[in-house]
C-alpha cells in the first residue's frame, strides 16, 4: 500500500508536524477547531523513579512532535490526543497504567514503557484489549517473547551486547567482569552477556549484582577487582552508574570501565563527573549524527529532531527522547496507512507493515516475525571525553 502524503513527510524530514498537545492524564489536548475525532494515543513514562532521567526527555519529545503533527492538521484532518501516564519506574504502577488508559481512555495505542520491566508487566492487558503498544525499553525479551501486539524501538540487548562484548575484544580485554542491576533491562542484559562472552572472545571472570535504588556498590567492585578482570562491564539504566563509576574511582580501580546504551544520557556524565571520563558503551548515531554520512537522509532526519528539540528544550537530545521520536513516528506513520476504518487491530496491522521508516535510532523494517527491525548496522561505539561522548574510532 503505497504511503500517504504524512508518511512521506515523516521518513524525509520528520513528521511534518506537532505542536498542539501534550496532555498529561487528563486527555484534554485537543484542537477544539478541528472537527474529525482524535486517535487518542496512551503514553506510559517514568518520570519519577529511578528512570526519571530517560523518561522526562522521552515526555518532551513526543509533545514535541505531536504538536507539530497537530498544528500541521493532523493525520488525514484527525488530531492526535495524548494522554500521560507517570509508572514511577515500578511495574505494578505501569500495569495500573495501562488498565486505566485502556479502559478509561479508550486508546487506540499505547506507546511504553520506559523500562523494560514496565513494559513487560503491561502485557496481559495489552493482549486482554488487543491494543497494540510500541515500547520505548531495550530488554530483549521484549520481542524475543514474541507478541503480535508488541513492537520495540531500541536496539535490544540481543543485539547491543554482542556488539559491545567484539568491540571490547577488538581492544584486547579478554577478561571481563561484569557488573548488573537486577531490574528487568539490567537482568535481560546478564543473561545475554553471559550467553555471548564465548563467541566474542572473552571471558567472564567476575559476576556481581546490585538493586535498582542501591547506593553503595563498593564490595561488589572489591570482589571484581579481586578477579583481576581488564575492564568492568556495567549493564544497567538506572542512575545508580554514576555510583559504579564514582566507586572504582574511589577504590582505585583503574581498569576501563564500559556499560550499556542505557548510560548515554548526560544525567550519567554530569553525575559521575571526572569518573566518567574514558567510559564507552554502543548506542545509536544520534548522540554524534555525522555518524550516518552527511549526504544521507538519516542524517536529515536526525539533525532536524535534534535543532527542533535543542531549541525548545535548550538541550541536545539524547537516545532516549530519540527512541520516544521513533515510537511517535511509527504510530503515526500506520495511522496514515491504515485503509478503512481505524482499529486496534488495522492499526496493529500496519504498524507491522512499518518499511524502510527512517527514524533517529535506526531505519524501521518489521515483520510477522521481528518486531523490532534494527540492527548491528545501527549502532556505533562511544567515549566519554572531556565531559562529553565522542565517537570511539
């Protein structure tokens, strides 16, 4: 089915449009001018909690684009209404969330959660409903647990630890300890470090623990350093990195220290400070956009988000405001395609139908069997330097 003329617009310069909603739980963000009813979209954030710090920008940059789709007259005339959802990083209070946008709001679609843990915990509601929801978290599970209602926008940990773990390799570590949260990303991301360490040629040497909220991560950095590992794998999202990092320094722990995609936010880099200077970790193009070629229409996609969002919020984007771009886009570039009548289900029909849909964490091809559409391709690696990440050549 050829796309319409939104779609267009969205894969070559960025949804053509946004700025007129935002609601926050109230479901009052209409344009009271336009006459044909609004896709009433859920949206579950954590912006309390320990995610707070990728939850907030995720907020931001779906307000962004849907009141610049709003003021552009919408989707085939039909505004977009946005109602909010805070899970305060807790997985019981994002299936409350979806049960009430569900049965209360009548959504169509449920972009969420942040957090891998959250998302998963939405599921039975989702699939209860039949509303088709596109999660903003990196666990692999998420489409690994294969549900045709559920879509995903990060690279996952399928894909993103395999690549970090050859990059280490490729720098000589060998041996690795490894260094996890138990929340639902934190824990996803052990089980694959583990599963792949053998065919990237490296060896885990040291296996620690700790709890989302934690603040002190001192004994379990003791006993890695007692391992005499050559760099320390931190998998986490969470605001406790800053605390691994300041940790190591503390103890005098000088081996590299790497993590997950989760960490390339400048809530990590401001917090750790000086201990964050050399970190690196994979993540997508849009931290250094250069990264996709100049000449190229990633590049014009990813560029023209970030003036738009630095503009309005006088701060770069960071990868995850990106991955809430691309649940936003992907929802509403299906909305455009849907021939016939809107439903849960034509619309979870041709949000699967998503080809080629250029985004600012990747270029989007789902399928009856991969919900997620992203590959190593996809992503580069980083390094904190002078306060800010570089692209690690």
């Amino acid at each position: 089915m050829a796309r319409k003329a939104l779609a267009i617009v969205l894969s070559s310069a960025l949804l053509v449009a946004l700025l007129a909603t935002g609601g926050c739980g109230d479901g009052s963000a209409t344009d009271s001018t336009t006459e044909a009813e609004p896709y009433r979209i859920g949206v579950v954030v954590s912006l309390t909690g320990t995610y707070s710090g990728l939850g907030v920008p995720e907020k931001q940059a779906i307000e962004l684009e849907a009141e610049r789709l709003n003021a552009e007259g919408g989707i085939d005339g039909h505004p977009v209404e946005l109602i909010f959802e805070d899970d305060a990083t807790d997985a019981a209070k994002a299936a409350a969330a979806v049960t009430s946008l569900i049965e209360r709001d009548d959504v169509i679609a449920i972009i969420g959660a942040t957090g891998t843990g959250q998302s998963m915990a939405m599921r039975t509601d989702i699939d209860r409903a039949g509303v088709p929801q596109v999660s903003m978290a990196g666990g692999s599970v998420i489409t690994a647990d294969f549900d045709p209602l559920v879509f995903q926008t990060p690279w996952p940990n399928r894909v993103v630890v395999p690549f970090t773990l050859k990059a280490l390799a490729a720098k000589g570590v060998k041996r690795v300890g490894l260094i996890s949260d138990t929340g639902g990303y934190g824990a996803d991301g052990r089980e694959v470090v583990l599963a792949s360490a053998d065919a990237a040629g490296v060896e885990i040497v040291a296996d620690e623990t700790f709890n989302p909220g934690d603040t002190d991560m001192t004994a379990q950095l003791t006993k890695i350093r007692g391992a005499s590992p050559d760099a320390v794998l931190m998998w986490n999202a969470g605001r406790e990195a800053t605390i691994v990092a300041k940790n190591m320094e503390q103890l005098g722990f000088a081996v590299p220290l790497a993590g997950s995609p989760g960490n390339g936010r400048i809530e990590f880099i401001d917090g750790a400070g000086a201990s964050a200077e050399g970190f690196i970790f994979a993540a997508g193009k849009i931290l250094r956009p250069e990264a996709y070629g100049e000449d190229t229409e990633e590049y014009r996609v990813a560029t023209s988000f970030i003036e738009r969002y630095t503009e309005r919020y006088s701060q770069a984007p960071d990868i995850f405001a990106g991955h809430a771009y691309d649940a936003f886009i992907i929802v509403v570039d299906a909305l455009g395609r849907v021939d016939g009548d809107v439903t849960p289900q034509s619309l979870r029909d041709a949000v699967e139908g998503t080809s080629g849909l250029i985004g600012v964490g990747g270029t989007f091809t789902y399928s009856a069997a991969d919900h997620n559409g992203l590959t190593e391709d996809d992503i580069v690696m980083y390094r904190v330097e002078s306060g800010m990440w570089v692209l690690d050549e």
